[in-house]
C-alpha cells in the first residue's frame, strides 16, 4: 500500500556503512563504551574535581505535553527528566534498576496489599514548606481523581490514608507486583497540595517540588534555567552553581558544542557521534544502556488487507533480523528484546521466540501464496536511527518478497499516519519506554488499555489475561513463566514486535564536567545523579 502522503524516503546506505566499517583490513569504527567505571556506573564524579561552576547540557528536544508542566501529566521520557529535576518521588530506582527509597525513607507491607510508607523528614518544597503526609496522600489522590497516561500504572488503588505524622499507607484492590517501581517515576511525584488547593500555585506553567533544583527561567523548545533549591537536603553540597538546559536539534552542532566547550554534557542520538567525537582528547562519549526498546507495528485493521492474516505478519516478524539491526544500525552496542525489557528481572528471551527460530523460507512461502507484498514503512525524521533500522528490515523483507517503501516524515506527519482514526499506514517503527518493572510495559499490549493502538491493533482475550497474571504475580520464577507465555502470545499474533533495546549515547567534557552516570537507566533519565555533578 503505498501513500499519496508520503514525504520523503529515507536514502541512508545502511549496507555500504557496514562495508566501509567491516571491510578486511579496515579498522572499526568507535562506538560508544559501555565500560564501567564502577560496578553499575559509567561515570562516578570526582569528588576532588573543582566544583562551583555552571553546567551546559544539550538535549535534542524539550517537554511536548497538553498538560504543561504538571508532572503528573508527562507522558514522555524528556519531561520526566526535566520535570524530575525539580519534583521528586517516594521511591526511586538504584543502579541496578532496583526500587530504593526516597522520599519514602522505607516501607512495611501488612500484606499483599498494603503498603505503609515512613517518610523523610527534611524534604522542603523550594518556597521553604516543610513536605506533609497530607502531600503525599493529596498527590497520589489527585493521580487516581484527574487520571492520566500514568495513573493505570499504580494498578488499582483501594485507598491513600494519612496514618501518622510522616506516614501513609495505601491499599490496593488486589496484589500489583510493579506498584513500588510506578512510584519511582515523575508522575507519582510528590506535590504542594496545600499551595494548589489555595490556589497559590500553578504547577502547569511553574514547578514547586522538594527537588535539587529550580526551574527560573524556560522557553519553549529553546532553553532552561535552574538554580539549587536551598532548602533540599543535598544543596549545600552540590558541585555547580546552575544548570542551563539547551534546545539543540541538530546532532552535529550538539557533537562540535562538546568539542568546542561551549556545552559540558549532550545527549545524542547516533552512536555515530562516537566516530564523530574520536579525535577530541578532552570529551568522552558513552553508551547508557536503557529498558527502551525500538518496535515494529504492523497495521492489522487498516493496512494492506494481507495484513489482517496472522500468518502474513508472522512471516513479516520471522524475517527481521535482530541480529543485523544491532550490527548494522547501533554497532553491536544494543541486544534483541521481547515484550518485557531484556535485562531485567524475569523477563523472557528473545532467543526462544517462535520469530527468532522462524523459517525464511516457510516465510517467503506465505508471502508468495499472497502474491507477494508492496508495504509502506513509515518512521519520523527526529530519529535518525529509525531510518537506518528501517534500511535493514527492507533488505530483510526483501528476501521474502515483501517490497518495502521506507516513508521518512515529520512527526506531526507520522503522528497523523500512524494514531489517526483510521489509520493510514502498513509499516511503522517507533519505540516505548521499559520502565523499572517488566510487567509494566506489558500495558500497551492491551489495546483497550493503551488507547493509541486500537486503530491498527485487534489484540486478545487471552493476551489480556497474561497481562494481567503479570501484574498480580510476585517476581520469581512463576512470574518468568507468565511473561513466557506472554511474549510467545504476542510474537505469535505479531500486531506489534519488539526489536533491540534503545541505548542512549552521552558525551561530556572532562575539561569542564565530572559526572555520575548508571549504566543503565530505566525512565530516560541521564541526569539522574544530577546532585553528584561537578563543573569546573
């Protein structure tokens, strides 16, 4: 099915990379390390690094949500960062993406249940109000009363009690395995209740949190400010004196800002940033490894009518090789994920996939008993991987007979094509965020839940049921054995196919900047030490 609104098609030479990189003789090109600095670290900061300067950060876009600066309304990875710098949350997530106290100094469970929360005593808002029990209780009600992308992910809360000075308990309806890793992320952020109630404060176009800092200055798309917040507990031992926060689209000026020192910390987008940067002695470029993972979707309502067969997208799914994507795409630094994350706990392999045994020739078989395949494949143009992604699955469909026409638009474009009712596309790639707990991207499995897929997803009974046997599951060895279960239903139907895990690339100036980075992050957060930071 091809599109008469199609804007572009995508000309990245994804085989001829490889050649130039993998050619007998020729050294590879540098990717980004993964090397630990410290067991679950990329980078500690160095406490002896002259401190007390302003730190520069560059990031490729800003916060994009109706709800402006709500916390409770970010449903992107970039507006939990952001908005996290000034909120924070009653757990959090370790180096190890572990569930570890916050706010919530530690918590009791009566029972399956019931979660009895003590909490910190010297959390302060930034206007110097000492943080309540009322706080907390009044933001996670305000979450289940106004509902958002992120109040599904508490599962279902019976109750939220002020039980003591500094304690709160909450009751679910029945047990929910990820609830403690839900809390750990920007929108369950703790909130000045009492201002909002008043009145005093709105916290869609200001940001009044416990957090490090505060936000004085932003402008759409262009740029942040933040001063320490002088009343956090980590304030007087914070190593800069502000954070300014640049809009930057453009990779390569990103890229020579690090070389030049005009910026001391960029996130980018390629691991070919790693060759770009190679020759810069003073700036070091990392790979943070993320529970986000790339997907296909394949549009089994308003697609090619091939489509609504499950065998044709089976065959589809058993084709793309996840191997080469990795390889070619993200230079080996990446690995092949189901539906739960690769990495963490109890989630299934992607190895022992039916996709991953599947027969290219028994897939050219069902593609040629349809009279082969003519398949648009839409990705947007702010990722530049996608297009090199979508380079490899068209040579990989292309051996069983499904030509592919790689449509490479904007995002209002892709948005329209892909979420618009009905939907207008055969192909598309795009990615979700993994969180901290693998039964929490589950979700989106189920289209009545998601939302956004049911114009191109029919989902099923039974995958809704293993969802929610994941949710209820303790983890352990009963829970590995849903999510099996899970992501075999899944690949199976081939609705929508997790791919590789989406690492982040990072680069810093060790000239200006001593940072501290985990080596792996489960909310998009690569400024999440950002207390431990030391500009010179």
């Amino acid at each position: 099915m091809h599109r008469t609104a199609q804007a572009g098609t995508a000309l990245l030479a994804v085989t001829a990379l490889a050649l130039t990189g993998c050619a007998a003789g020729a050294d590879p090109s540098p990717t980004p390390t993964q090397d630990e600095a410290a067991p679950g670290y990329l980078a500690v900061a160095d406490e002896g690094f002259d401190g007390g300067g302003e730190v520069v950060v560059q990031v490729d876009y800003d916060t994009a949500e109706a709800s402006g600066l709500d916390p409770q309304g970010a449903a992107t990875a970039r507006s939990w960062m952001l908005e996290g710098l000034s909120y924070e949350t009653l757990t959090t997530i370790d180096e190890d993406l572990a569930v570890a106290p916050s706010l919530a100094t530690s918590w009791e469970m009566p029972s399956d249940t019931e979660y009895v929360f003590a909490l910190a005593d010297d959390a302060v808002f930034s206007n110097g109000r000492p943080m309540t029990a009322e706080d907390v209780a009044g933001s996670l009600q305000r979450l289940i009363d106004v509902p958002t992308t992120w109040t599904g992910q508490l599962g279902q809360v019976s109750s939220i009690e002020v039980t003591g000075d500094l304690e709160v308990t909450v009751t679910l309806a029945e047990p929910y395995a990820p609830f403690l890793a839900a809390l750990a992320n920007t929108p369950a952020a703790v909130l000045p209740i009492a201002e909002i109630e008043a009145g005093e404060v709105d916290i869609t176009t200001e940001m009044l949190g416990t957090g490090p800092l505060v936000a004085t200055a932003h402008r759409q798309d262009e740029e942040w400010t933040f001063e320490p917040n002088e009343h956090h507990p980590d304030a007087d031992a914070l190593g800069f004196s502000a954070l300014s926060i640049d809009i930057v689209g453009d990779e390569a000026t990103r890229a020579a800002a690090l070389r030049d020192g005009s910026a001391d910390f960029a996130v980018l987008n390629s691991s070919d940033s790693a060759e770009l940067l190679s020759n810069a002695d003073d700036v070091t470029v990392v790979g943070q490894k993320n529970t986000d993972f790339h997907y296909l979707m394949i549009n089994a309502l308003t697609g090619d009518e091939a489509l609504q067969d499950e065998a044709v997208r089976f065959a589809i799914n058993s084709a793309v090789d996840r191997s080469a994507i990795n390889e070619l795409a993200f230079g080996g630094s990446t690995e092949a994920s189901a539906v739960t994350p690769a990495g963490l706990p109890d989630a299934c392999v992607a190895a022992d996939l039916p996709s991953a045994t599947g027969d290219v020739a028994a897939a050219k078989a069902v593609i040629d008993e349809v009279g082969g395949l003519e398949l648009d494949l839409a990705v947007y143009t702010d990722e530049p991987i996608l297009a090199q992604i979508a380079q490899v699955m068209q040579q990989n469909l292309a051996e069983i007979g499904v030509t592919v026409d790689i449509q490479q638009v904007d995002y209002a474009t892709y948005s329209d094509l892909v979420y618009g009712d009905p939907a207008g596309f055969d192909l598309a790639l795009s990615w979700f965020a993994g969180y901290a707990d693998p039964a929490m991207v589950t979700t989106w499995w189920n289209p009545e839940v998601a939302g956004f897929s049911t114009v191109f997803m029919t989902g099923s009974d039974e995958l809704n049921s293993l969802i929610s046997e994941g949710y209820t599951t303790e983890p352990g060895a009963d829970r590995a054995d849903v999510f099996e279960s899970l992501c075999t239903l899944a690949d199976e139907q081939s609705e929508m196919i997790p791919l590789v895990l989406r690492p982040s690339t990072i680069a810093w100036n060790t000239s200006s900047l001593s940072p501290t980075l985990t080596s792996s992050e489960g909310y998009g957060n690569f400024l999440r030490h950002i207390t431990e930071f030391r500009a010179g």
